[in-house]
C-alpha cells in the first residue's frame, strides 16, 4: 500500500508532538510537512518547519489539525483550494466557525472531532443509549478530571457526555445545560444536567457519566493513561477519510454507529 503523506499543523504543541511520535510508529504514513503560525527555523525528523501555506501542503494527502479556531479556519481555506483532507482535533469553535466548516465539507472531505479517543467515542454512544433507555425517571450528571493546566472547564469531552444524554432524551442540550462547578468534592443531580470539573496533577483524562432513579445508579466512566491514544485515534481518522468524498464527518461514522 502506498503511504498516505501526512501533514501535522501546531506540531510544536502538546498534540502535534504527540502525533510527529505516533507518525513515526505508524507504517501507514510518511511524514512530509509540518506547519507553526510562525517560522521556526528546524527540523524534525528531517522534516522542515513551515508557516501553513500552499507550497507547505502542496504534496500532502491529509492534513491532521490540532492549534486554535482561526488558525482552523485558514487551513482549510489553503485545503479547499488544494483539495486536501483534513481531520480536525481542534475544539472551541463558536457556531459561525462551525457554519464555515460545514461549508468547506462540501468542497473537501473533513472529520471533525472533540475527542479522538475510540473509547471516549464509544462512551458517547453508550451515554445516548442509556439516556434513552433509562428515561425521565433517572436524573444525569458528568464529572471529569484534567491536568492542572488545562483552563478550560467542563472539558469539550465532558460536553460530548451532556450532548448525548440530550440526544438520548430527544431534547434540545443547550435547554438541559445546567451548573458548571470546579473542584467540588460533591455535586448535585437535577432536572437539568450538572458538570464538576477536577483540575490536578499531571490527569491525563477521567470522565464519569452518573445516572439515578434515587433507588440506583448507573456508572459510564472512561479513563485515559496515554496521550498516545488521542495521537492514534486521529492518524486512525486520517487513514479512513483518506477515501472518502467531500462531506463532514466525525469519529462516529468512522466507527459504524448508526
């Protein structure tokens, strides 16, 4: 089989690092470019370091992009053009953004998802089954736990899980929405779905989905050892758009749920 050419875009980041690594490891690819947003005279692994621009992804198949929203945004614009592929990892998007990217899928092929794990995907799925099965007499609630430098609370993960108990209820997410708290040793049910966030030590990713009548609880959980398996799941996302038509796409269809 002929090796995909890879492009990894923030590749000085936690993730791009993480996935130059898993490239390495990977018979599937060839590691052909890699981009920053701004120019770093080096080299790794033999391959230059680049600004994100046609002549840096001219020879590249898929691009794997995991930096910040707008910098997303003109990465797809150069890969629309090109007609490149383009898994994004990248979170945070407000809905114009998102708009943006549905009009670019239309052009291009693009998976998009918050979480590359295939257990965390698999979670989701299980979150949205037992959402609907379970009904209006359990109450939900998601608890999740990071390293103590990540900012963000809940995590994007965490916002996955609330998603899908809405899907499994057949309601609309942002009604269900209710309070984000942080570094609660406890935290409440209710009619609505609630979110504790942990921050400590170097936790690579817990994620817990609760689910009680008052009589029994139900427990969803997911647990991360190695950032590896974020790295794996997207070049395993790379290896399946690889031959696919333009369309939006996420770690869901790779996986066959229905």
């Amino acid at each position: 089989m002929k090796k995909i050419n890879l492009a990894i875009t923030g590749c000085m980041g936690r993730m791009g690092q993480q996935l130059i690594k898993s490239s390495k490891k990977n018979i599937n690819f060839k590691l052909v470019t890699l981009t920053e947003n701004i120019l770093i005279n080096k080299k790794i692994n033999g391959v230059k370091l680049e600004l994100n621009s046609e002549k840096a992804f001219k020879k590249t198949d898929v691009i794997v992009d995991f930096t910040i929203p707008s910098c997303t945004l003109e990465i797809l614009k150069i890969a629309k053009k090109l007609k490149k592929k383009v898994v994004i990892g990248t979170t945070g998007f407000n809905r114009k953004q998102e708009n943006l990217i549905k009009k670019y899928s239309k052009r291009i092929p693009i998976l998009k998802a918050g979480n590359m794990s295939l257990g965390i995907n698999l979670l989701v799925y299980l979150t949205e089954i037992a959402s609907g099965a379970l009904g209006k007499k359990f109450l939900s609630k998601v608890f999740e736990t990071h390293h103590k430098h990540k900012k963000d609370y809940p995590s994007g993960t965490a916002l996955m899980l609330g998603k899908g108990i809405a899907i499994g209820q057949k309601k609309d997410f942002d009604n269900l929405l209710g309070k984000k708290f942080l570094n609660k040793k406890n935290f409440p049910y209710s009619e609505k779905i609630n979110f504790n966030s942990i921050r400590k030590g170097e936790v690579i990713g817990e994620h817990e989905v609760k689910f009680s009548s008052g009589k029994e609880i139900i427990t969803l959980n997911h647990e991360a050892f190695d950032r590896a398996l974020y790295s794996e799941g997207a070049l395993t996302a790379a290896k399946w758009l690889f031959n696919k038509k333009s369309g939006l796409y996420s770690m869901r269809d790779l996986m066959n749920f229905n």
